[in-house]
C-alpha cells in the first residue's frame, strides 16, 4: 500500500532560499531511491520559511530504507539541513486508502 510521508521545516530567518538550494541539491538522491514514488517541496505563501516535503513511496518498507540509508550515510547532509532549521523536523505519515 502506497505511503505517503509529509516533513515539515521551519527555516531560520533570513535561511528561506538556503533551504531551497539544500533541497535542489540532495532531492536526486532521495528520488533515486528503490520504492519512491515522487518528491515535492511546497512552501506556504504566508510565511516564506515554512516548507513541506511530500515524499510518496510504493510502501513503508522502501521508506524505511531510505531513511536506514540517509541516516547512516547522510550525518553531514542531515546536519547541514540542521543548521538552517529554526526547530526540529514534524514527520507526519499517511497510507493511501481506496475510497
């Protein structure tokens, strides 16, 4: 069953478009992982430091890889990305239903 995964950032201020280069920089990855569906970044258009991924994977298990696989091999990626945070990551994971 398809999954969907929405990440929510908060950038520092004055850190909106360092954000959108992070991303441009390190989504092919992501993108190229066995079981992604599709990857997209929004940003709200009230407040220019608030963005939301929505990653959408064939099912749990290739999401959970992906993130075995950026945690071991991402710690400088994952703490460069920290450092443009305000505050922590809000994971939010959703499955498809057929309605």
């Amino acid at each position: 069953m398809a999954l969907t995964v929405l990440l929510h950032a908060k950038a520092k201020s004055g850190r909106s478009h360092d954000v959108v280069d992070f991303y441009r920089e390190t989504l092919a990855a992501t993108r190229s992982r066995p079981g992604c569906i599709g990857v997209r970044v929004v940003r709200s258009t009230d407040d220019d430091t608030d963005f939301t991924l929505i990653e959408q994977w064939d099912d749990k298990s290739d999401q959970e890889a992906y993130a075995a696989w950026r945690t071991e091999t991402g710690a400088d990626v994952l703490a460069r990305f920290g450092e443009l945070l305000a505050g922590p990551l809000r994971i939010e994971f959703y499955e498809e239903i057929n309605a």
